[in-house]
C-alpha cells in the first residue's frame, strides 16, 4: 500500500508558487535531462516566473531537460494567444535555455486526433517516460482535461471539455471568441505512468474537489481521486484550497 499523497498546506498562493518551484528545482538540479510534464491555466504561472528566475540566476538550467506538455485545445493554432502552445512560450519556454525541439505539446490542428494520441504517446515512451508531472486540478477534479467520467486506463486523445471548464477558462480568450468544444489530452493512465506527481492548487474554488480528490470515493466523478494509487504525489495548496479537507477530516 503505497502510503498516499503528500500534502503541504501553505498560507497563500505565493508561497505555493514558491514551493513548487523549489521542488520542480530540486529535481531538476541533480537531474538535468528530466522530463517534465507541464500544466497551463492560472495556477502555474507564478510557479513559471520563478523557474525563469531560478534559470537566471543560474540556478537551474533546463538544456538537456524535455517537457510534455498535458493538453491543447482543439482547432486553436499555435500562434493562438489561448492556445497552450502560446501560454507556455510566453510563459516560460521564451526566459529558459529549454531545446524548443524538446518541448511538446498536443498538436490542436492535428486532422487525425487518433493518430496525434498515439503520435503523442510514443514520443513520451521515447523520451523515457515522464519524471515529473506538473498538475493542477479543475474544480469539478479534472486533471489534463480528463472531465468527469474519464477512464482511468485512458490515453492520450480527443475529448469534449465540459460546460464549467470552457466558462472557468474563458477569461483566457479574446473578447467574443468561443472557447473550443474539443481538446487533446493525455489520459488518466498516461499521467498515472510518470514517476512522480506534482500537484498545485490555490482559492476556494478548489476546495471541493481536493477534498474529494483526497477524503471522498476513488471514483470517475472525481478524476484525481485516482491519484491516490501513485505511490510518489505531493500535493501543494494554499489553506483556502485545503479547507473542505479540514472539514471532513
Ligand atoms: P487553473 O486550471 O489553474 O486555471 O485553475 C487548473 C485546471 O483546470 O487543471
């Protein structure tokens, strides 16, 4: 029996960011061609200003290290300002000394989703598998865009994003663009494969999936309950995000 998630529980948001820079860093200092699996949205971008800090300083140097992105959007090109292709350029890839060859993201204009899946798949197994994955958690406890409902056994494919995820996500969209139906996403069993799990969360809105995620059923109602088959996951949030977990302890 593996002994379950690791939780660190933080004041705020900042020191969240803080942490889980730290911890991506302190892997990646002793181990320089680790591969990364990298989330997009609201959550990680303080933690990417701090791993370009980190690379500034000459902390940290991403040369030799690869990254898997978990998802893209359907239809959007990677020039997009909503595509994640665009997030993680401007986010993080254009400040580090990261091999743009060596990065990876889900192709949205893929004609063949299937294909692209299987395409996306392999290039990971090739890679090595992934070393770290980077998570954040959808408040109805998403995780990649594995809406409710995924299979666990589930890979790399197409999938219909849910009407709360596409609304939590427009504020990332020009004024009068739709956010796409579909995206491309690693599966449950795919991110279940890496061999140590991160996962970051911040604001009440988070707070009743984590304690599902943690306290409720393992269940395809809430995606990340599934993470408590990992043996190696480290969970860090800030208090407003942990206190459902308080709640039903
Ligand atoms: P957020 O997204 O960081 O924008 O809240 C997290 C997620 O949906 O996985």
């Amino acid at each position: 029996m593996s002994p379950g998630p690791r939780l660190v529980v933080l004041d705020e948001a900042d020191a969240v960011a803080d942490h889980a820079a730290a911890h991506i860093v302190g892997k990646l200092a002793p181990k320089p061609d680790l591969v990364l699996g990298l989330p997009t949205g609201e959550t990680p971008r303080g933690i990417y200003a701090r791993l370009a800090g980190a690379y500034r300083t000459g902390e940290v140097s991403f040369a030799r290290a690869s990254s898997f992105n978990l998802d893209e959007y359907q239809g959007l090109p990677p020039d997009h300002p909503a595509s994640y292709h665009a997030y993680m350029r401007e986010m993080l890839f254009r400040y580090v000394d990261i091999d743009p060859a060596r990065t990876h993201l889900p192709d949205g204009l893929a004609s063949d989703a299937t294909a692209e899946g299987r395409r996306y798949e392999k290039a990971i197994a090739e890679a090595g598998g992934i070393g770290l994955m980077v998570l954040g958690i959808g408040g109805n406890g998403h995780i990649g865009f594995n809406e409710p409902g995924s299979p666990f056994d589930s890979r790399t494919r197409a999938v219909r994003l849910t009407e709360a995820t596409r609304e939590a996500n427009r504020r990332s969209f020009p004024e009068g663009e739709t956010v796409p139906e579909f995206a491309i996403t690693m599966g449950i069993a795919t991110i279940l494969e890496a061999r140590e799990i991160l996962l970051v969360a911040t604001g009440p809105i988070k707070a009743e999936a984590l304690a599902a995620a943690l306290t409720g059923p393992e269940t395809l109602r809430c995606p990340a309950s599934v993470l408590r088959r990992h043996p190696a996951v480290t969970i860090v949030c800030d208090t407003a995000a942990a206190a459902g977990i308080r709640l039903r302890a």
